[in-house]
C-alpha cells in the first residue's frame, strides 16, 4: 500500500495586486506513490516544488488539480494527520512556551491520551536530548535545541509516516549526523519517510529512492541500486535534470 | 475538546507571559490611581466618580486589550509561521480558532478581574459595597470584549491587515454604542427604503449600547432575566462572528 | 458543507438579533440622544467619551468641571463682572444631559441660583428644574424643589423652608443645599434649628465636603447661642 500518492498534481499560486493577476506554477502534473516503510528523498533546487509538495501532504495547501493521499487518504483529511509527524524547514514554534510546555501542547494536539501524555512527553525529551533544558523558555534555546524540539514535536505521537522539511539545512555537522541516524532509526522501525533535501550526499545514504523536482515537475526518479557502489551518480543525474527556474545565472570565474 | 484545551491553554499561557499584557496592567493600576485622585474632586459624589471612572478605565483597558490581541491573534501566527505546526496536527481549523480566541478573552477577563478586585477593595474604603451589581457591570463588560473580539478577529481575517482591522473594530466599536440613535433616525426618516436600510445596519453592528450597565445603572438597573438576554446576545453574536472567520479561515492557505 | 460555518453564523445572528430585542424590551437606557448634548468648550470632550460608550464618566467630569465653576476656577468659563454665576445652568444641565440621572447636578445648580446669598435667580432655576424633570420624571425632588420656588415667589419663607427641609436626608440632596438652608436659617435669626442642619450635615458622611465648614460654624452658633441666652438672663435680673 502507498504511504503517499501524488496523482497527477498540479499547483498554481496566483497573486493579484493592483487588478493584475500573476500566476506561478508551484507544482505541475506531479505523480508519485511512496509505498510504506520506503525512506524516499525529494530533491530539487529552490522553488523547483519540494516544500509545495510537502504541504500539499500536510493540508496547508489545496490542490489547483489533481489528487493527494496520506495513508490511503485523500488530505487534506484531519482525521489522518494524527498518523503523520512533520517537522518544517525551521522550527516555527511558539517562543514563550518551554520546551515541555511546547511538546506537551503537540502532545495533546496529536490526542495522545492524558493518562500516557505525560509519560510520552518526558520519554521524548529524553530521547532528543532537551531533559536538562526542558523548563527553559524556547526563547532561551540556540538554534540546535530548537531543531530538536521541533523534531521532538513530529515524533511524539510516534507517526507511521514521517515527512521533513529540509531536515539537515544549517545545521553543523554532529547535528546533520544525529538527523541521519534518526531516519535511519525511524526506517529500521517499518515508518514511511519522506524528506526533502538540497544535500545530495546525505539523500544517497539515507534513501531507497529519490525524486528530482525542477520547474514543479518530477525530472528524475531513482533508487538506490542505480546509485550504490557508484559515485556522482546522482550528482551528475541531478545536474543534468535540473534546469534554474529562479532566474540567475550560473557563476563563472575563469 | 482536547484540542480546544490544548489551543486554550497555550493561548492564554502565550498572552499572559506578553510583555503588553503586564503593560496593560499596569497601566490599568494606573488608571484606578487616577480614578482615586480624580474622585477627591467630585465632593459629595466621590464613590459615583470612583465607581464610574474605575469601571470605566478597566473597560478601556479590556477593549484595547482585546482588540490589539485578536487583531493579531492569527495574523501574527501566519507571519511566524507557528500556524504551520498546529495546523498538520489532527487539529480542526473551527477548533484552533475557538481555542484561540477564548484562550485571549481567558487572559482579558484574568486581567479585568485582577483590576476589578483592587478597585473593588478601594471602593469598599470609601462605604460603597454592591457586589452583586459590580459583577453584573463586570459581566457586561466582558460580553462587550467578547463581541469586540471576535469582530476583531473576523475583520483581521477578511482584511488581512493588523492597521486596517484595528480601524475598522474601533470604528465598529463606535458605531456599536450609536444603536439608540440609529434606531431614532430611522424612526424620524420618512423615506421606507432609508428607514429599512438604518434599522438593518443597526441591528447588524454590535449593540453596545445596551451593555453599558456601568452607564445606566445609576438610574434604574435591569434586573436578571435582562442579563440574561444579555448574555445570550453576546455569545450568540460573538458566536455567529467567530463562525463568519472559521468560513474565512478554513479556505486560507499557509 | 463547504458553508456549514457560514450557516451556523446566519443561525447564530438571528439569535442575537431575537435576544436584543427581548433585551431592549426589558430594558430601554433613558439617555438623551447625543444630538442634545450641549455644545461650548467642552463639546468634544462630551461628543467623543458618549461616543465611545462613557456616558456615566463623561457626566463625572462634567460635575467636576460644574464644582471647579462654581469655586471660581474653571478658565474656559469666567463669569462677566456683575454676573455672577451666569453659566451655571447651563453647566448643570450639560451634567443632565449626559446622564439624566446625576440629579444631584441639577439641584445643586437650581439651589445655587434660587437661594445662593446674593445671586436670587429663582426663575432660571425653574426652568433648570424643568428641564431635569423632563429627562429624569421619576425624580421627586425636582418638583419640591419647583414647589418651594413658588412659595419664594409668594414670599411664603415658612413653608419654603419647611419643604426644602423636608429633603434634608435624602441622598440627592447636595451638601451646598443642606449648607445653604443651614444659612437660611441663621439669616433669620432662628440659630437653633441652624445649629441642628449643621449637626446633622457633620454626621452625614456623604456630606464630607462641607465637614469644615461645619465645625466651624457649629463653634459660631454655639458661642452666639451662649450670647444670646446670658443676655436673656441679664436682661431676666434687670426685669426681676
């Protein structure tokens, strides 16, 4: 069964200003299934789709065409995000809150029963390394606390599919390690992953498959046994399929 | 009912751990300093004057308060983004709203009751000890701020500007307490089609007017089932604009 | 299903619409219509405290500003010389109009201008009397205060002072009108009965504007009383 079908999937972003309205693809005619338990790798270059897609899963967007499905169903379905864990590019989290007071908060928006909740929320914190700074306003917390706490939110109610923005962008590289072996972690427990990334080195050790997005279009499919035991495979894949839809030139320095 | 909980809670934690909060606050002390010192000048009626000017300063305060707040309350969460994180939980957009707001008029009226029991411990210096009546003004006031606030709300939802639906909730606020006189100019104007479009904005604006215990209670109070009617206009229209900015929300895109 | 919320919303308004007019039913504020509130100097101040739902202080503020004229320390209104008190009225009703209930506005003002030593303006008075009652019928001292200007006219001290007196303890009744029956008294000579008002208006608390007055002139009356009784008994001796 598919953890998520993109079923021809289209995004069109319109904007009106002064009576002239300006229309931007986000997506166009995207089709995709990820079966369960796959670790599938989006990516892509800036404004080529990645985090449309991903909020095209989450219900923040509606589609302008097609279909999307979450665990067989149609979203945006309420119902079935409490079976989803997301954690966003950074951690847009609420600052007055401390670290307990904020997962506890996800804790009960994931309706993790009261009797359990609190048992859920200290094993977490535990688990992502914040058990000391727990009572600290998020306010307090630097930047890598931060991207745990968040982290912390998408798996506190234990989530069958596991979808994360960019998860190793700015982070140093112990923190990128940690990310890796938590995905790696999450697939050895049968959980569905999807993640978006502009890190192709991470994306090869980590995936089963990837998707290439550029222009809102899926370029490039791949799985792992085209890229393992051989180098730049993806390097080269990707730079041959993507195209820059952002207007800017390549640099050239010769 | 979990997730209107969870909403509420943060909500009100949110709030009352602001910096304007306090602010307002204080400023409201302030306020009943001044209704203290203004009163010494009023002779024979210096508890008429305490009674009005402090019932009539904690009211200022509450309306600013509310108004500033849900003006703010769901436009400041899309800016930082945390409506990302609440909204891909199994979280219905009706309930985030109503935990929302009700978690804002929570920290108002905690306010308002903070403010209330000094100026009531000043008044009963000064031989004058009506509770009963103090609640019931008390009361009035806070289903004003539960009008105002959720017609804040809706107006920042369909203007989606903070500047312009300050404006027009003042603007409103204002027009709220010109029910009687809109109701007399529409018995004064000959023409059918005046008449009828007077008497249907009346009644569409906030009846302000008639919650102004505090104004009118010098001459002859309304009794219970007044207030009871009261009440159930203020929760049905606070109700009936909270439902309008659902309609509203439930079709934004994050 | 796309517009359940906004037909909820529809059910809910025609509640409220239904509950503010069971509410209006019960209860009619008896305000007059800000169209009536008085222009002059503090016109704004009036317009926009009404406007934004502060009747009640915006009467408040007014009293204030009625005590500060008639103390003589209200700048935006200096009386012409030889015309004193000229914009009381107008300043008591300006209290009246904003909350028809501050009757206590319109007495003392009325009180002031009928029986205020040297100022006897009793027909301005009735008419101030006049226009409080129009806005607040219920209020019954505003016909006694009528009635007590008639017997004025008639030139019928006795029962003027009888019925004036006879609002002596109600709650309405301002401090200034206690102190100035007080002084009616004494301008009769019947010191007495104005030692009495005077004890009684030191007891009252709500009378604490004119406590030092009091004392002092209980100490005055007491030591006139003293007078006039040793020289009733001098004057007793010289008969014996």
């Amino acid at each position: 069964m598919n953890a998520i079908s993109f079923q021809k999937v289209s995004k069109i972003y319109r904007r009106s200003h002064l009576g002239k309205t300006t229309e931007t693809v986000g997506l166009d005619g995207l089709e995709l299934d990820i079966p369960e338990g796959e670790v599938f790798g989006l990516l892509g270059l800036n404004g080529s789709g990645k985090t449309t897609a991903i909020k095209l899963l989450m219900g923040l967007h509606l589609p302008t065409k097609g279909e999307v499905e979450t665990l067989g169903r149609r979203a945006p379905d309420v119902e079935v995000l409490a079976r989803i864990g997301y954690a966003p590019e950074a951690a847009y989290l609420n600052k007055t809150l401390t670290g307990r007071e904020n997962l506890r908060l996800f804790a009960a928006l994931s309706r993790i029963p009261r009797g359990n909740l609190e048992k859920r929320v200290e094993e977490m914190l535990d688990r992502v390394g914040l058990a000391h700074a727990a009572d600290k306003r998020l306010s307090e917390y630097s930047k890598g606390m931060l991207q745990r706490a968040s982290l912390a939110q998408a798996l506190v109610h234990d989530p069958e599919l596991v979808i994360l923005d960019e998860p190793v962008t700015g982070l140093d590289p112990l923190a990128i390690k940690e990310v890796r072996t938590l995905i790696l972690w999450l697939k050895s427990k049968g959980r569905t992953v999807l993640f978006s990334s502009h890190d192709i080195s991470e994306v090869e050790r980590v995936c089963d498959r990837i998707g290439i997005l550029s222009g809102g279009r899926l370029v490039k499919l791949m799985s792992q046994n085209e890229w393992r035991g051989k180098s730049d495979v993806i390097e080269t894949a990707f730079a041959t399929a993507v195209k820059r839809t952002d207007g800017v030139g390549p640099i050239r320095m010769e | 009912m979990q997730t209107i909980s969870a909403v509420f809670t943060y909500t009100f934690k949110e709030h009352v751990r602001h910096k304007a909060w306090l602010s307002s606050a204080l400023f409201g002390f302030i306020l009943l300093g001044g209704a203290l010192v203004i009163s010494a000048l009023g002779a024979d009626e210096r508890p008429r004057l305490m009674l009005d000017l402090g019932l009539a300063g904690i009211e200022a305060i509450t309306l600013v308060s509310i108004v500033f707040l849900t003006v703010n309350l769901i436009l400041q969460e899309i800016e930082s983004r945390a409506i990302y994180l609440i909204l891909t939980h199994p979280v219905r957009r009706s309930d985030y709203l109503l935990g929302r707001f009700l978690g804002t008029l929570a920290a108002a009226a905690l306010g308002m009751a903070i403010m209330a029991a000094l100026h009531l411990v000043l008044l009963g210096l000064y031989g004058w000890w009506e509770p009963g009546r103090y609640l019931a003004a008390l009361l009035c006031t806070l289903g004003k701020a539960g009008v105002m606030g959720s017609l804040a709300l809706l107006l920042s939802l369909a203007l989606t500007s903070e500047a312009a639906a300050m404006a027009f909730s003042v603007f409103f606020w204002m027009l709220g307490h010109f029910s009687s006189e809109m109701r007399f100019l529409a018995d004064r104007s000959g023409s059918a089609f005046i008449k009828t479009a007077i008497v249907a904005f009346s009644h569409a604006a906030p009846d302000f007017a008639h919650f102004n215990y505090r104004d009118f209670w010098h001459a002859t109070a309304p009794g219970a089932q007044w207030l009871m009617w009261a009440g159930v206009y203020a929760v049905a229209y606070a109700g009936a604009c909270l439902a309008l900015s659902v309609q509203l929300f439930e079709q934004k895109e994050f | 299903m796309k517009y359940r919320a906004l037909a909820v919303a529809a059910v809910l308004f025609a509640v409220s619409l239904a509950a503010g007019t069971a509410m209006r039913a019960l209860y009619e504020p008896r305000f007059p219509p800000l169209a009536e509130l008085q222009g002059g100097a503090f016109a704004f101040q009036d317009a926009s405290l009404a406007a934004a739902g502060f009747r009640a202080p915006a009467a408040d503020l007014a009293w204030i500003q009625l005590l500060q004229y008639a103390a003589g320390s209200l700048p935006e209104y200096v009386d012409a010389p030889g015309k004193g008190y000229e914009h009381l009225a107008k300043l008591s009703l300006r209290v009246a109009r904003l909350d028809p209930s501050f009757n206590r506005a319109v007495l003392f003002g009325a009180g002031i201008l009928a029986w205020f030593h040297g100022v006897d303006r009793p027909d301005e008075a009735a008419e101030l009397l006049r226009d409080g009652m129009r806005m607040s019928p219920d209020q019954k001292l505003y016909p006694l205060y009528i009635a007590a200007l008639a017997y004025k006219k008639k030139g019928d001290s006795d029962r003027m002072i009888a019925l004036l007196e006879s609002s002596f303890d109600q709650p309405e009744t301002p401090s200034t009108m206690k102190a100035i029956l007080a002084n009616l008294r004494q301008s009769r000579g019947e010191l007495k009965e104005a030692l009495v008002l005077w004890i009684r208006i030191l007891e009252n608390e709500r009378d604490a504007s004119e406590h030092g007055r009091a004392r002092a002139k209980i100490v005055e009356l007491r030591a006139a009383l003293r007078g006039r009784q040793g020289k009733k008994q001098v004057d007793g001796r010289k008969h014996q």
